[in-house]
C-alpha cells in the first residue's frame, strides 16, 4: 500500500508536468498556424504592391480586399508617392503584427527562421525608404524595374503565349504613367548612375522594338500595341534625354554612390544576417589574400618552369613582388587559351555539356529531373549589373519553368584590345568555374532543391528573402567540391584559375567596404584588382562599375 501511495504521490508531478506540455505544445501549434497563415497573407499583399516582383516570383493573380481578381503581370508598379507611401505604411504595419501577434519565442525553429528572415527584410525596405531613399537618387532601379515588368512575361510560360503578350502591351501601355512617377520621385543621381541607366534604358528600347516584332501575327494585339507603342517609346527616349539633360546636371548636394560607413553598417546588419562587423569582415578578407597568392606561387613555379623554359624562378625577390612576377607571367600563358569574341555563348553551352557528364561520372550532387536550364545571352537592359554573367531562377511558385543562365555577350562595338582583355580574364577555365558557380552544379542545383521546400509559402518566404551569403557560400563550396574530385583531370592550370577566383571574392568584399565606407579612389580600387588578385584591365573596370552600383551584393 505505501508502494502503491509513494508511486501515485510520484506520478503527480509527472502527470502535472505532461499536462502543461500539452498545454504548451496546444499553445505552440496554435501560434505556429497562426503564423502561417500572417506568412502567407503578408507574402501575397507584399507582391501585389509591386506587379513586377509578383511576375518574377510566379504569383499572377491576387484577390484584393474586396475580392476582385487582379492580374499582375498586366500591371506596372505604381511608383508614384502613392505608392511609395503605400509600401512604407505596409511593412511598417506588418512589423508591428508579427511581433505581437506571432512572437518570435513562441514558433518552432522553421517558423522562427522564416520570423527572423521576414523581419530582417521588412527592417531593410523601411531603411531604405526613410534613410537611404536610392528612390531618390538612382534611376536604374526604375529602368531595371521597367525592363523586367517587359522581359519577365516574354520569358515565362504561366499563360499562353497570347496571353503573355497581351499583359506586356498592358505593361507597355503604363510606361508613361510609370516614367512620369519615376521623373517625380527622382531628385539627383551620381553620374555613375544616370551613364549606366541611359545605357540600360537603350535596352528598354530594344526590348519594345522587338516586342512590336513578336505581336505581328496576332491582328488583335498588333492593333493593341500599335494603339499604346508610340507614346511608350516617345517616354523612354525622352526619359534618356531627361536623365542626361535634367537629373545629370542636378547639382547632389554632395550625395554621391558611396553609401558611408552609418549607413553600410546598418544595411550589413540586415542583408547579410551576422553578427560580424563589416571591420572585422575586411580584416579576415586582407588576410586570406594573402593566403591564397601564396598558395598560387606553389602551384605556379613549375608551371612557370615549363612555360619558361631557362627563366630564373627570381628567389631573391622580396615575396609579395615575387609573386607578382611568377603568378602574372603563368597566367599570362594560360589566358592565352580563350574563346573568339563571337563564341563566348557557344563555349559554355559546350563547358555545361562536360561539367554535366562529370557531375553524372563522379555522382557529386543529384541533378534535377527538370532539365529546365537554358544559356541565353543577358537581356541588355540587365547588363550594367551582369557584365559578364548570371543566374535567372525560375520563379518559386513555378519550379518547372524556364531557368536561365545569362551570359553577356561581347559588344560588337567594343573595341578589339578591351574585348581581347575580357576574353582572356573569362578564359578556358575561368570559364568552366563561371559555369559551374552560376549553373551547375552552383546555383541552379541549389534553387532546383529549394524549390522544393514545402510548405510553398515557406519556399516563397525564402526564394524572396533568402541569405545571398549562404547562396554564393553553396556556389563556391560546390565549386571546391569538383576541384577536388579532379575536374579536368586535376589540371593545376585550371587550379591557379580556381584560386584567382577566390582572390577575387576577397577583393570584392575588400571593395565593397573599403569603397562604400573609406573613400577609396578608383585607381587604388584598379591598383588592388590588377596587381593583388591578377585581374586584366577590362574586368577591374567592369567590377569597379559594379562596385559603385551596388553595394553588399551577392556577387
């Protein structure tokens, strides 16, 4: 009996215990749905305010509060103060709601991950519009903004192709309205940014010529467009003209490209999601550089040798000019080897085929079952960003639609020395790693799988907010991976590239900080990219551009 009474006396504390776990597991599982269903709605209102960003996330239809159907890729973003306002008051309410409404301590990990990644953006857009306003100040959002509400419904296949058509000469249509808005919000601009927006802006142009082709055998839209056309070309010329003959000779009141150190760190914080310090982050990168040009020099001196047959390996030099000499001279040879400047696109269709076939050979990652990968060149007015290349992923909420692997052509008016200078930084093998980091097995393997995760709010919560940190870590990680496994019959040529390579990711954060917080200039940034990571002229010119038109970029 004192058993039975001493188990019973011990079981109450078990039984209370349970009790309020089920309670707390009630409570957890409640808040959990609850914010899935505030994920959801926030996602869904949060593109229905910019038409154009629903198109590239692949949700076409919103159902307003009244619930009238909505087709958003037939709408242009309403870019006006209206609508400026209109997205400033929303994020500022939703902040508010999922702090109280969906706490952070009361969600489970993946919830509280997606709390953490929504919040982190909600903080970013509202520091862009209220401290670092680039609405104000730099006309390629807009001209960007504008080629992808035009490009994106031509490239996608969510409708037919009439119908797709029919929401581009909608789109078309509003370019007046939406060119007007911009010129309203505009108030000065570096000239770094009214040069590449007049030059991006052309491509805008092409892009409605070209449309104009696509509508001919389609009387009803033919009519449509030849309806709405005129003015819409008439506001994009003038727009060029207005950028370099209004904005261009604003005068900026010393507001230039350069972020600043205040206002870098704070955008750090939020785009990258660390608790690392910008400082801290130059210093690890300085010192990796020098790192790697060390473990270049090893791997260069026999090259060299036979590249050089009876060359003194100059022992005597000090190390950091040594290393220039021996490392330059290899590269030199091996730039040699490069694509015509008609080939660059045929070339890596040629380099996917065999990364393919080793991938398959050496079973590194799964590949997709899609098979929905396609090279095309960089739609022109993407190429002040995409100088070289990039990755297009196909939409989340469409993971079996087209994905892209952009790829810029050379310009046909580049003169011949600086087109010879590009081919030979996107040699051969430079080459080969651009393909293998911007498609396979990089980043198309990687958004391959995330389009998988399920829920699909959750996968579009990430698609859309997702850490760029961690997506180019995957790329490059991956990249090692097939070095390692003897890619190219482990040719220390294509080495040397892969560690060039990771010089140039050091120098690109050592750029991006020491450009947008300590004020260097232009030459230091060349002197850095040529003579400390061995990039040729025409690609230190083009990551400088880049430098200055983006900031803590994923690239």
């Amino acid at each position: 009996m004192k058993t039975a009474l001493l188990f019973f006396v011990l079981l109450i504390p078990a039984m209370i215990a349970a009790q309020n776990m089920k309670s707390t597991d009630s409570h957890s599982s409640q808040s959990n749905a609850k914010f899935s269903a505030m994920e959801d709605q926030f996602v869904k209102e949060s593109l229905a305010l910019s038409p154009v960003n629903a198109s590239q996330a692949g949700y076409h239809k919103h159902l307003d509060k009244s619930g009238k159907a909505i087709r958003l890729d037939a709408q242009l973003d309403n870019v006006g103060p209206e609508g400026m306002a209109a997205q400033m008051k929303f994020y500022r309410e939703w902040r508010d709601r999922f702090r109280k409404e969906a706490p952070l301590s009361s969600l489970n990990a993946e919830d509280a991950a997606d709390h953490r990644l929504i919040d982190d953006q909600i903080a970013l857009n509202l520091l862009e519009f209220d401290t670092i306003q680039n609405y104000k100040h730099n006309p390629t959002v807009y001209v960007e903004l504008l080629g992808n509400g035009l490009f994106l419904p031509l490239s996608q296949e969510y409708d037919s192709k009439e119908a797709r058509l029919g929401d581009v000469v909608s789109r078309i249509g509003q370019i007046p309205r939406f060119l007007e808005q911009t010129k309203s919000q505009l108030a000065d601009s570096d000239a770094v940014f009214i040069s590449t927006a007049v030059d991006e802006n052309d491509g805008n142009a092409g892009l409605l010529d070209s449309i104009g082709d696509d509508v001919q055998s389609n009387p009803e839209l033919k009519a449509k467009y030849e309806q709405v056309a005129p003015a819409a070309k008439k506001a994009v010329a003038e727009f060029s003209d207005w950028l370099k003959n209004d904005l261009g000779k604003r005068p900026t009141n010393n507001r230039t490209w350069r972020l600043g150190p205040q206002w870098y760190a704070q955008k750090f914080h939020y785009v990258m999601e660390t608790s690392i310090e910008p400082a801290q982050l130059l210093e690890d990168a300085e010192s990796r550089l020098k790192e790697v040009r060390a473990e270049m020099l090893q791997i260069a001196l026999p090259l060299y040798k036979d590249m050089y047959p009876g060359q003194d390996n100059d022992s005597n030099l000090a190390a950091h000019e040594r290393e220039n000499k021996i490392i330059t001279a290899v590269l030199d040879k091996i730039s040699d080897e490069h694509p015509q400047r008609g080939q660059l696109i045929e070339a890596v269709k040629a380099d996917l085929d065999g990364i393919k076939q080793f991938i398959r050979e050496k079973k590194i990652v799964a590949l997709s079952s899609r098979e929905n990968l396609k090279v095309i060149p960089t739609p022109e007015f993407m190429r002040g960003i995409y100088s070289v290349a990039g990755f297009h992923n196909p939409p989340p909420l469409e993971p079996t639609a087209e994905a892209q692997y952009w790829v810029t052509p050379i310009d046909p008016k580049m003169p011949d020395a600086k087109a010879e200078s590009k081919l030979r930084e996107y040699n051969n093998y430079t080459l080969k790693w651009l393909t293998m980091h911007e498609a396979l097995p990089g980043h198309y393997i990687q958004f391959e799988h995330a389009d998988d995760v399920e829920p699909v709010t959750r996968r579009l919560v990430r698609a859309l907010f997702g850490n760029g940190a961690y997506v180019e870590g995957w790329a490059e990680y991956i990249c090692d991976v097939m070095t390692e496994a003897g890619y190219l019959n482990n040719s220390p040529k294509f080495h040397l590239m892969r560690l060039k390579v990771r010089l140039r990711s050091m120098v690109n954060t050592i750029l991006d900080i020491c450009m947008q917080t300590m004020n260097m200039s232009d030459q230091e940034a060349l002197d850095l990219m040529m003579k400390d990571a061995f990039q040729t002229q025409a690609e230190a010119e083009g990551k400088l551009l880049r430098a200055k038109l983006s900031s803590q970029s994923r690239a």
